[in-house]
C-alpha cells in the first residue's frame, strides 16, 4: 500500500504484489467478495438440479402415458406399479411396468365367449323335439 496526500488527505492505494500479473481474469473474487463464478455456479447447479428432477419424473411417467391406449385393467396395474417403484426406489417395478406397457396381453375372453355361444347354440337345438314331417296319406 501506498500513502497518497492529497490536501491533507490521506489515501491508501492498493499496490499489486509484485508477482500478480497486470491483468487478472474476470472469476477472480474482487475485494468487495462478489464473486462471478460463484453467482453463475449456484444458478447453474439450481437448474441442473431442477431439470434432472423434471426429466426423471417424465422419465418415470412414461409406462402410464403408454398404457393410456389399452385397457383400464391393464392401466391400473400399470399405475400402482409405478407409483410403488416411485415411493420404493426398486427400479424392478418400473421395468415391469414398462414391459406390460409396451405389451399388448392376449384376448383369452373372446375366444371363450364364442366357444361358449357355439356351445350354447348346440345345446339348444339338441334339446329341441325333432318332429317327423307329416306324410301324405293316398
């Protein structure tokens, strides 16, 4: 430091160490304890943070958005298995989650109900009364 007199007044101006370059770069903290880099880093982290949030959850959102296209059944059990992986943090239960949404489970209803239908159909004319047609008499 350097003491300046100036009217009566007297100033101390700081005087660089001997070995400080002449230009110091901007993320240097000044003096005064604002730091740049600091303020940049804090916002860049909250955002960093908050993004990787948002992309998780969508992320985990998306065996109920696929789901959303087959039956409510189906939904359903899609649905609680992502909110357990969601509350448990056992990644096994988004997979399978994922997988029954990706697949379409096979209709095993229709097939019986028309076996049953045909079934029915037999049954009903085999207990119908066969009638001889009526022959003409000469």
């Amino acid at each position: 430091m350097q003491a300046l007199t100036d009217g009566g007044v007297t100033r101390m101006t700081p005087e660089a160490h001997p070995m400080a370059p002449e230009h110091l770069p901007r993320f240097v903290a000044a003096a005064d304890g604002s730091d740049y880099l600091m303020t940049v880093m804090i916002f860049f982290v909250i955002f960093v943070i908050l993004g990787l949030g948002v992309a998780y959850f969508t992320l985990h959102a998306m065996p109920e958005k696929m789901a959303h296209h087959s039956n409510s059944t189906q939904l359903q059990l899609i649905s609680v298995l992502a909110m357990l992986a969601l509350f448990t943090h056992n990644n096994l239960f988004w997979v399978g989650a994922l997988v029954i949404a990706a697949f379409r489970p096979p209709d095993l209803i229709t097939p019986l109900n028309s076996i049953a239908s045909s079934l029915r159909d037999l049954t009903s004319k085999a207990a119908e009364p066969k009638t001889m047609p009526e022959r003409e008499t000469e």
